[in-house]
C-alpha cells in the first residue's frame, strides 16, 4: 500500500505486484510526497550490527554444500528414473515371444505387475501381525494396552516364552494340525559347502562359519499356508465376501482345524539360493571363488562396501584392497541346479500337482557380482551366466517332471516378469532355456506353463489351489520361496526388504507368519546348533524327511520310537544370555508327557548373535 497525494487530502492507494489498482497511476507516479524508508528507522537492528560481515565456513564446507545439492538431485532422478523404469524398463532388449520359440503361448499373461505404494505394504504388515497372535493363542488383550506399546520383538519374545514354558500345550487345535503336517526334506547326499576358509584379517572379506545357518544349503522346509492378500494387497476375504477390505462385518475363513481342513490352501517350499552377488561382502562368494594368484589387487572405493561410508562428504573416499577372487562358474551353477531338482523332488514327495517356480537368485544375489569378480561387469558374460542356471532347471523339470517315472510334480508353472532390463534378461534367459531343451525333450512343454507378469502367491491361491481335488487332505499346490537361510521369512515384519519375495510372502500371510516364528523360534538370527531346525520341526510335530528316497528320518510323534527327537528348542536369549521375554523369572519346568523324552539339562543357551539377515 502506498500513500498519493490528490489535492489537499491524503488517501491509501493499494498496489498489486508494483501496480495501482486503478486510474490513481498518474497520481502515483507525478508525486513526490513518498520516499522509501531509511535504514535508521528499522524497529530492531540485526545482532552483527556494528560487526561488519564475515564469512563463517571455508571452502571445504562450501564444497560439501554442493556435493550435498547434487546427491538430493541425484536422489530425486533416481526416484523418477526407478518410475520409468517400473513402468516401461530401459531401451535395449525386449521380451521374447515363446511362440516364436516354438514353446506354444502364453498360460497367462499380464501387461504388467501390481505397483503396491509402501503406505498399503506396510498398513497389510500390520494387520498380519495383529492376527497373528489371536491365531496362536494369545489375543492381544492379555498384553498390556492391548499390545499398542510394545513392538513385534517384544510381544513375540512373551508367546515364544509361554510355548515352551507350557510345552505347547496353549496352541490351537489349527496351529497344531498346521505343524503336524510340515516337512524338513534335508540333501543327506551332499553336505553344506563350508562357507569358505577364514580369510585373513585385511584380506576385504568377512570369514563365516555354518553355525550362523538354520535352513540347509540344498535342504526344503515344506509348511502349508494359505494365503490372506492378493498381488495388490488387498483381502482375499473381502474380496469373496464383497464387503470391503477394511469393514469389520468381514467374515473371517475358516482355520485348518475346520470342516473344510486344507481345502484352499498349498504348501511352501522354503529354499535358499546361493548369495554370490548382493554386495562386496555377499555370504557365499568365497565358497564359489579362487583367489587368481600373481594378479594385481581388486580395488573398491570403501562406499561400496556394506556398513562403510564417510560421514563427511567433503573427505576423500578411502579404497577397499582386497585379493583378486575368480567367480568358479561351473561350482555354483551345478549347485543352482541341485537346489532346482531337491525342491522339484519334495513336491513329488508331497503329491504336489501343480508346482509355482520363479527365477530364484536371479535377482538381488546377482545383480552387482561384478563387484567380487570384475569380469561379470560385461553385459554378455552376465546373461551367459543366467542362461546356465535357467537351462539347469529345465534339465531339473525334464529328469524328474517328464516321462513315465516321474517323480516331482504334474505342472510346473514358471512365473516371469517383464519389468525393466534384468527381469526380461532372466524371462529371455528361461524361454531360450526351454526352447533348447524341448529340442531333446519333447514332452517338456506337457509339463511346463510360461506365465508372464503373474504373483505367484495370488496363482496358488486364487486359481489353482481351488481347482485342485485335495478337499480336507493335504495341499495339491506347492510354491517356492526364496528363503533366508538364517531365518525363515528374515525380517518381514520391518519396513526393509520391500520388494523381497520372502518378506512379502509372509505379509500377505499370516498362517505363513506364524508358522516361521515357531519354526525359527526367534525373531533374530542368532548362532544355531547343527541340528536346530531338525529339532524345531520335530518338537513341534512335524517329520524330517530325506529329499533323494522321501525316507521318514525323524519325527514328533511319540509313536515313532528313537528315530523321533522330541528335544525342546531353547527360547529366545540376548547377549548375557537372560531370555528376551523375562529377565527376572525362569520358567517352571514343565511336567512331561507320557512318550516325550526330558529335555537334556546340559543343553547350552545359544546366546551368541550373528549379523542380521
């Protein structure tokens, strides 16, 4: 606003913008009453006042001011170019048709996958948890403000607590009839590859030893779940009752202790995949390398390297020197293929007619191998390398799946993704697989269904375990998961991993869930016996099987005599080894059952921790 003179009277003219708002611009601009304000008529005066302007930073800080602009631009493109790539992928190699390749159509297939944003991921997590403890016998007004203030660690810590305190006996019927029927298929032909010798200190690599392991390398854990969300997370109830997904008049399905029993549900194949390339320091690359003698070290700037980085950006990056270490390809491609042949023969043993397979370790545990071994940092040596590890599942599928002594399972339906450069490499990498093998298999396409762009779990869930025979017997369906070998389902209760097929399996469903926290009776991955997960399946009713004969080699059962080891699991411990869920009161010793051997009084607390998965 600015005072013009008209006359003798004085008036408010207002100014948008450095314009008069009407025709009073003449009167503004021929008068010469306004002068703009003296600085000596500010109201309060700056602190430096009197003290002339100084700079108070040096170069180095200017310089991390611009190198901290360009890493947010450099954030805020990635995020926009992670969105086209979602989208539409990166120009270069496109999708190849199985028509083309002689492998007939497609049995489904989608423009693209569900994009879920983390709000809804993370909202179905929490809803999983919350039915969780309901479904294994602790509701969650037994905890104080009815479990509002405690975390997922502590509340799980209490119930695992009160299992073995009351030695099972507050499970439910369906939790109970759940674990009966899960099966721990162990290699007992191969032994697990050491984790490569200790390495020296200095050396740029993390020496590990087997104690850390709960899953076997080349052993399946088989547990039977079903399935609560779809690939865009969304209720399977509400959907089937047409209610929505977050009304309370929702029906709840049935448990397996119901009439139906197993109708509806599939088995899970838990498996992991070697991890030879997630990072500089991926568990499993020393087991499948050589160091290359007289060969110049391999140098990596230490931002590379896991729990490493500089907190000053304006500081030189240190580099990480290490030994020269050779990928041996042909070792860990002909352990790919092993796993693919133990998984397709534990759904045979299950009776699984119709088999769900994705490129399991084509991902995450590939994607920066170049790291380890600088070879792999050209393009073509890199697909060679997926095309050898999908051409050892088709050689799986035709020596077990095809011909009249057969043993894995009826129908494989191998799932694939057309979303961006690496997930059409592996679908290009299988098709090509398959076309090559059908040349000397040519029953291999009876046996095999391509699906593109299709979830796995919303498969089994929603088309094939309905349309199986199975009724209240066992699941006809089996999927594979690739497993975390020091816990089952790693963290999926946190917010990392997203895009993990493991932790997402185990959001979307809370009979999954549930069954991993008994199984790994921990919520941490901690030192583990040789024999701990043996002895978890089988305390808690389940059999261990072997995966070459399906010979019954332990079970639960008191029925089975000295072959069943019924040893408890011990509970959760921290680093002093007090239990996580009661520091100040040991367990009553529980009165044993008839058939049920005492727990041996010299068993040792595992109260050591390892790295976290």
């Amino acid at each position: 606003m600015v005072q013009a003179t008209q006359g003798t009277s004085r008036r408010v003219v207002p100014v948008v913008e450095g314009q008069l708002l009407n025709d009073d611009a003449q009167v503004y601009t021929e008068s010469s009453c306004y002068t703009p304000p003296s600085p000596a008529k500010i109201l309060r005066k700056p602190r430096n006042w009197e003290v002339p302007p100084t700079r108070s930073y040096e170069q180095q800080h200017s310089q991390a001011a611009v190198k901290l602009q360009s890493r947010f631009r450099g954030g805020r493109d990635r995020g926009e170019s992670a969105d086209r790539y979602f989208q539409s992928g990166f120009g270069g190699a496109s999708p190849v048709t199985p028509s083309n390749l002689g492998l007939g159509l497609y049995a489904e297939t989608h423009e693209t996958m569900p994009r879920v944003n983390d709000g809804l991921r993370y909202r179905v997590r929490d809803e999983t948890i919350n039915k969780m403890w309901p479904q294994l016998g602790f509701p969650l007004e037994r905890f104080p403000h009815q479990g509002h203030s405690m975390g997922f660690e502590e509340i799980a810590g209490k119930v695992l607590h009160e299992v073995i305190s009351s030695n099972k006996a507050q499970l439910p019927e369906a939790v109970r009839k759940q674990l009966a029927t899960v099966r721990y298929f162990v290699d007992s032909e191969q032994p697990n590859r050491e984790a490569g010798p200790l390495t020296q200190q200095g050396s740029g690599f993390i020496g590990r030893t087997q104690e850390c392991y709960l899953l076997g390398q080349f052993d399946c854990l088989a547990v039977p779940a079903r399935a609560d969300y779809d690939a865009c997370f969304r209720s399977f109830e509400a959907s089937v009752s047409g209610v929505h997904q977050h009304s309370s008049s929702a029906p709840v399905l049935a448990d397996c202790d119901g009439p139906e029993g197993f109708a509806g549900w599939f088995w899970v194949v838990h498996v992991a995949a070697p991890n030879i390339g997630e990072s500089t320091q991926a568990e499993d690359f020393v087991a499948y390398s050589e160091e290359e003698p007289h060969s110049p070290p391999h140098v990596l700037p230490t931002s590379t390297h896991v729990g490493i980085t500089s907190p000053s950006c304006w500081k030189q990056q240190s580099t990480l020197n290490r030994p020269t270490r050779r990928l041996h390809e042909d070792l860990y491609v002909r352990d790919m293929g092993r796993i693919w042949r133990n998984s397709l023969l534990a759904m045979g043993h299950l009776g699984v007619e119709d088999a769900v397979f994705f490129p399991l370790g084509m991902g995450a545990f590939l994607r920066k191998l170049s790291l380890n071994d600088d070879r792999y940092a050209e393009p073509r040596l890199l697909l060679k390398l997926r095309r050898r590890v999908a051409g050892e599942l088709m050689n799986a599928i035709a020596d077990t799946c095809v011909g009249a002594s057969s043993r894995g399972p009826r129908y494989v339906h191998l799932c694939l993704v057309c979303i961006g450069a690496e997930a059409i490499d592996n679908h290009n990498c299988f098709l090509e697989a398959a076309a090559t093998k059908l040349r000397e298999c040519p029953k291999l396409t009876d046996v095999l269904q391509l699906r593109q762009n299709v979830d796995s779990l919303q498969l089994a869930a929603r088309d094939l375990a309905p349309a199986t025979k199975g009724g209240c017997g066992t699941p006809k369906v089996g999927i594979l998961n690739g497993a975390n070998r020091k816990l089952i389902g790693n963290h999926w209760f946190q917010t990392g991993a997203r895009l993990a097929i493991d932790e997402n399996f185990h959001r979307r469903s809370a009979s999954m869930a549930r069954a991993a926290l008994l199984l790994n009776f921990d919520f941490e991955a901690r030192a583990r016996k040789p024999m701990q997960l043996r002895e978890n399946v089988s305390w808690l009713g389940g059999q261990v099987v072997s995966v070459q004969s399906g010979k019954l080699l332990g079970s639960g059962k008191a029925s089975q005599g000295p072959t069943g080891n019924t040893q408890r699991p011990s509970p959760s411990t921290g680093n002093n080894g007090s239990c996580l869920c009661c520091s100040r009161r040991k367990p009553k010793e529980p009165e044993h059952g008839a058939g049920e051997p005492k727990q041996n009084a010299g068993n040792p607390k595992v109260a050591a921790t390892t790295q976290g998965a």
